[in-house]
C-alpha cells in the first residue's frame, strides 16, 4: 500500500464524517419535530485490496443512513389512535350534553315535573281558588317550555354531529391524498438509492392522524409505499401513489348524511364507519343521542296522556264537562318539541272535580295530583323515577366516557414515551456524536497532511 492509498483512505474518511456530521445536526435540528425519528449512520469496510499477495483495507464507507423504527410500535400507536378517537370524541360530545339534564340547580325538567304536580296538589286544597288555578297553569307552561328546551339542545347535539362529518370527511381525504402523495416521492427517492427516511416519517405521522379520524389496516410494501385499507369496511384506501376518497350523500337525507366511500379501483359504496372519530360522530348522531330524546319524548306523550284522560273526565266549576288539558300528540318520536297547553284552556275550565254538582269537589286534582308518584303507561316507572333514572343514565354514560378516555390517553401517551425512547432524538447523544465525528474529521485530515510531508520528504531525496 502506497502513499497515494494512504491519502485515499484519508479522503474517504472526510467525506464519511462530514455525511455523519449532517446527519447528526438533521438529527439535532428537528429534535422537535412530531414524528421524525432519529437516523444514525452505518459504517462498513471499504473492499480491501491485494499488496504484495496481501489483502490491505482501503478505509471505511458508509453503508446506509438508517432511521430508528419500530414496526410493532407504529402499528400499536394506530391503533391506540383508533380508540382515542372515538372515546375522545364521544367523551367531548356527553360532556356537552349533560348540563341539559342538570339537576343539581332547581330550575330543570325534573324540577318542572314536580313542580307542575305540586301545583295541582296545593289546588286540591281550594279547588275553586283563581290564583291556585292560574299556578297550574303557570307551572304546566313552565313544564312545556322545560320540554321544549331540552328537545332543542339534544336535536341541536344531533344536528352539529351531522354538520361536523362534513369538514372531517375532507379532512381525512387530503390525509389520504397526502399519504400516496408522499408514497410516491418515497418509491421514486428509493428507486435511485436515495434516502427517504424523512418523508418515511412524515406518512407514518399522516398514517397515525388517518387513524385517530378513522379504523384503518396498513401494509408495508417492499417498494418503501404503505397500502392502507378501511378497517370497518375493508376497501382500499390507499394503493401506492393512489388514494381513494369518502363523500356525503347530502340529498337523501339532508338532516342525516351517508357516508360513501370510493376505493382504489372499486365503485362507489355506502359505508358504516364504526371506529374513529368518524364512527363516534355517526354513533352519537344515529344511537347515543337519539337515544336520550326518545325517553324524553316518551316522558312527555306520557305525561300528556296520562293528564289529558284524567283532566277530560273531570268538570269544571260551573259544572261543564272537562277538555283537553294539553294538545293531544299523535306519536312518541318529536312529543318533547311537540308539547303544548291545549288552545282552550283557562283557569275556568280547569277540571279539578269529579262531579258536575259538587261544590268544592277536588277529587280528580288529587287524582292529577298522584300522577306524579304511580306507574303509567310508560311500565313500572313513575314520572319522577323515570327521568331520574335518564338522568342517571346520562351522568353514568359521560363519567364512564371521561374514565375511558383518560385511560386512552395514558396508554396513548405510554406508547409515545416508548417510541420517543426508541426512535427520538436524544440531545446528549447527538452532541457526543457530533464531538466524536469531528475528532475523526480532524484525524482524517490528519492522515492527508502526514501522507503530504512524507511525499515531500521522498520526493525531495529524488531531488
């Protein structure tokens, strides 16, 4: 091995430092940049060569600039994100809607129940009295408005989750898009041997946020591209540098979208996204919610029907046969909204006796009055216990959404710790690298200037 190879392996070794000192400051310069994974570099033999029968080493070179990844833990972390998601959304959602049913201050639906049936109790007391009639009336107004309010803010709930799948729809698509956007820069960097290690980064943060909004499969291609597949339906979301891409049926039904999904060569299909932020938006606009107004129109026909059957059996003070208390409602689903006193209705027509020629007669406001505490038409449940049993209901649903989502977000978090361990930028290594490689850069240049002289000195013994 000659001199000449000497200053060779000298200039090899700066041209590998200097690579592994940008790296190391790539490293340090995005140390806090979401999802980049640290990259180191490896380092390998150069092919030695033969001298006097002998194999001699010709330096070092480098092999590959590798990112630090975890297969297992990407794939733990999408699927963490799925269930976030969801919970997370459904959570917020429950959160918002529970002051509805709030009854820890006095002025709620509960409240006006009982209130109104008290009014017809203390009306038992003086059956012809004016102002005790006028208090029944006052306090069933009260009651109708309380339906009224709590009607509008759960379809109100009902109608923002509607509203809401059309942003995240064209959210998920640009994600989409933007995935095989970058799967092709990475299969057209890597079919020439270029390093695509950032822009591996930057799809599997887009392929997390994907999943956070929506239930996906994913495959690593040999090629360096992610295919992604649509969990809840299994259609192909994305295929190479090719995405498919969600829409509303906004026509059918324009208080209640359907979800489509157009997939990598497939036609276009209504879908039922159950996972994610999107399957969470579609349960509380289709199940949760309505749920909760059903039972609160079926507390209301109940308590219209219950009322009106007693109130139109009974007689007024001058003897007149009774009428309808509240305007009879036709079904259960809209009963809440629907809700009214009947247009005939005053004080003097209050039905309060049982009897058309009983002077302070009372007995069917007593009857009205224990409305409040016998079982109706709606099964074994009073009035009182039957919305307190909704109320509890929707306490319970909203801890358990918070519990579960606070589990969701330790575990999610746990994850990103252990990735962060794995595959993020640690500044105390990256500045002992840093010294490391340019101490090998000084040597390298070392070897140059000591290989310099030497030819120097033999070329000035020719001389």
């Amino acid at each position: 091995m000659g001199l000449s190879t000497a200053m060779e392996i000298g200039r090899s070794g700066l041209n590998i430092f200097r690579v592994a000192q940008e790296v190391t400051s790539e490293n340090i310069a995005n140390v806090n940049t979401p999802g980049y994974s640290r990259q180191r570099v490896i380092f390998e033999t150069a092919p030695p060569i033969s001298a006097n029968g002998f194999p001699m080493g010709t330096g070092a070179q480098i092999a590959s600039v590798e990112r630090y990844y975890d297969g297992l833990l990407q794939q733990q972390l999408v699927n963490a994100q799925t269930t976030e998601g969801f919970d997370t959304t459904k959570s917020t959602v429950l959160q918002q809607v529970e002051p509805t049913f709030n009854e820890v201050t006095n002025d709620g639906l509960g409240a006006a129940i009982s209130n109104y049936f008290g009014a017809w109790q203390d009306l038992t007391l003086n059956p012809a009295g004016m102002a005790e009639r006028q208090t029944v009336i006052s306090r069933a107004q009260i009651l109708t408005d309380n339906f009224h309010a709590v009607s509008k803010a759960l379809n109100d709930t009902i109608s923002i989750q509607n509203q809401t799948l059309d942003p995240l729809i064209s959210d998920i698509n640009a994600t989409l898009n933007n995935i095989a956007q970058l799967n092709g820069q990475i299969n057209t960097t890597e079919l020439v041997s270029g390093n695509a290690n950032e822009t591996r980064d930057q799809r599997d943060q887009l392929i997390r946020d994907l999943a956070k909004q929506i239930g996906i499969t994913y495959t690593e291609n040999s090629d360096g591209t992610t295919d992604i597949n649509y969990a809840d339906g299994g259609g192909a979301l994305v295929t190479g540098a090719t995405a498919g891409a969600f829409s509303l049926d906004k026509v059918t039904d324009p208080t209640k979208y359907a979800v489509q999904l157009t997939p990598v060569g497939g036609p276009l299909a209504v879908v039922t996204p159950l996972t994610g932020q999107l399957g969470a938006t579609l349960a509380l606009r289709d199940t949760i919610v309505p749920g909760y107004l059903t039972q609160v129109d079926t507390l209301a026909k109940s308590i219209v029907d219950e009322v009106n059957v007693l109130h139109v059996a009974g007689f007024d003070p001058a003897g007149g046969s009774g009428k309808n208390f509240f305007a009879p409602i036709a079904a259960i689903p809209g009963a809440a909204a629907a809700i009214s006193l009947d247009a005939a209705l005053t004080t003097s027509t209050l039905a309060a006796a049982q009897g058309a020629l009983l002077p302070g007669d009372n007995r069917n406001a007593v009857a009205i009055a224990q409305l409040l505490n016998v079982t109706t038409t709606m099964g074994t449940a009073t009035f009182n216990s039957y919305f307190d049993s909704l109320v509890s209901t929707v306490g319970l649903d909203t801890k358990s959404a918070k519990s579960t989502e606070a589990q969701d977000v330790a575990f999610t978090k746990q994850l990103t710790t252990l990735r962060e361990s794995n595959s993020g930028v640690s500044l105390d290594e990256e500045l002992t690298n840093m010294i490391k490689y340019q101490r090998s850069y000084q040597a390298s240049a070392k070897i140059i200037t000591t290989a310099t002289e030497m030819l120097d000195t033999v070329i000035g013994l020719i001389r």
